[in-house]
C-alpha cells in the first residue's frame, strides 16, 4: 500500500502533521515527505496549513473516505495473513463413526470456541472411507476405529466394546442366549468395522445369530430396540445416543473390544491439524 495514503488518513484524523507522526511513529519531516509525494502522485493539494494545524481542502476531504478504505482494507489484509500463518483461520475436513458419535462433537465444538474463524466440516463415515479420504487429502483428519495402517499419523483417544443393546433382561448365559436371538444389525456398509467386529466376536464364541432387521443408521437401530424389535450388538458408547429405556450390557471380550482415536496424514501441509490436536490434548487433562 502507498505509504501517503496511511499519512493521509493520519494527518487528517489528528488535524495537525505533529500528532500524526507520533501516531505513526516517524518523524515529522518523514511524514511531511510521504504527503508531498501523495500530492504530486495525485496531482492535488490535500491539505492547507495553518497556525491551527493542517485542514483538508475540498480535494482532501473528497478523497478521504476511499483512503480509509484502502488503509482498512490494507490492515484486514495483514491481520488475516497473520491469521493464517499461525493457522488461526482456514478450512479443516473432519469424519467421525459410529464410536466416536460423542466424542468427535465435542472436540469440535472445544475447536471452534478457541479459533471461531476456522470453517469446520463434520461428516459421519465409515472408518474405512475415511482412512481412504485422509490418504487422498479429502479429510484433514478422522475419529474413527484404529489402527488405520503405518502410513497415517493416529492418536489413541479411548477404547470401545460392544454392547448387547435391549429392553429385555439379558441372561447370564449370554453366549447361548445371544446365539440364539435374531439381531437388529446395522447394514455392512454403513458400519463395516463394527460388522467385522461383531463377526470376530461371534467366531470367537462360536455362535451365528439371525438377522431380524437390518437399518443404515444407528439411531434407527436403537430406535428398533427401544419399540421391542428385538436386541442388537453396538458400540458401548452407544449410550450416549440411545433412548432412556434401551439398557446395555458390556461384552467382557478381548474379540469385542478395539481402540477410538484420530488419524490423520502426516504430510498433509495444514498446521490446522496441530491445532486441532492441541485442543483434544487440552480437552482430555
């Protein structure tokens, strides 16, 4: 930006070129130098001086809404690259699952109160969707089932079980019992991870338990418990969703349990996600 114009604008807000110097911390004769330039460059006289300080002329007073622009517009524009270079401003792309329902808002929000300038997205996938848009820069990160693979940064945030989700009581032969119930599933491809894991659980177990519906979104499933449908293997922290009279009972198995954290590439040029980290690391002390 011309120099002149900040001299400008200065002289004009403090009537007088002494003060404006001091407000721009240089020297009067400095300052004096900028205008004549700003005046020859403008081909007008801007201001007339008198033994009452400096007043616009008729030139000078037509001119000065447009310099406040641009001296506004030039401090926004170094105020907001500072912004960015301590990543205080940008677009983050985030994915959460079905384990993270809770968690991954949360974070968001705890984010968004500490840089309200950063655009946020939130979708919910699968893991494995978002392992493949982390890799191909679609998502800045992901809370999702770990791990993701030696090529992706992750993060262990908890750890999660299933649960048999219910309204009837679940009894202690839970093995035999559970292998004999029609389950409520969510669909594989909405929740693969949780499919797989409900696969290990049961090979484990040995048991192969019926299908009686099968929905695209958890809520749904829960909503299918809580009007008596019939049972279903969830996520623990499921919970959090669930309606008040949906009980769960944990499955104690090292086949039913796997860790939930955040995943990110570690080439990814962003500071946005070191940020970001620091806030979860802020969040969980």
């Amino acid at each position: 930006m011309n120099p002149g114009l900040r001299a400008f604008v200065a002289v004009a807000d403090h009537r007088g070129f002494g003060p404006a110097a001091h407000s721009l911390a240089i020297t009067q004769p400095a300052l004096t130098k900028r205008i004549q330039a700003l005046e020859r460059e403008t081909g007008l006289s801007l201001f007339t001086r008198g033994r009452h300080g400096a007043t616009l002329t008729e030139f000078g007073a037509m001119l000065l809404p447009q310099a406040r622009e641009l001296v506004a517009a030039a401090d926004e524009f170094t105020r907001r690259a500072h912004r960015l270079s301590r990543c205080e401003e940008g677009r983050l792309a985030l994915g959460f699952g079905l384990s993270t329902i809770d968690l991954a808002p949360l974070a968001v929000a705890a984010f968004r109160r500490s840089y309200p300038r950063v655009e946020i997205s939130l979708e919910d996938l699968p893991s494995s969707v978002q392992i493949d848009r982390i890799r191909t820069g679609e998502l800045h990160a992901g809370f999702l089932r770990l791990p993701v693979g030696d090529n992706l940064q992750q993060r262990v945030l908890r750890v999660d079980q299933l649960a048999i989700a219910s309204t009837d009581p679940v009894p202690n032969d839970i093995i035999g019992w559970l292998g004999e119930q029609p389950l409520v599933r969510l669909a594989h491809a909405k929740g693969s991870g949780l499919a797989a894991q409900i696969d290990r659980l049961c090979a484990a177990w040995h048991i192969r338990p019926g299908t009686l519906h099968e929905t695209h979104d958890l809520q749904t499933v829960l909503a299918l418990v809580a009007a008596g449908a019939g049972p279903a293997l969830v996520p623990a922290t499921a919970a959090h969703i669930a309606p008040p009279t949906v009980t769960f009972t944990r499955l104690d198995d090292p086949a039913a349990v796997w860790n939930v954290g955040i995943a990110w590439q570690p080439a990814q040029p962003t500071g946005l996600i070191a940020n970001f980290l620091a806030v979860l690391t802020h969040q969980a002390s």
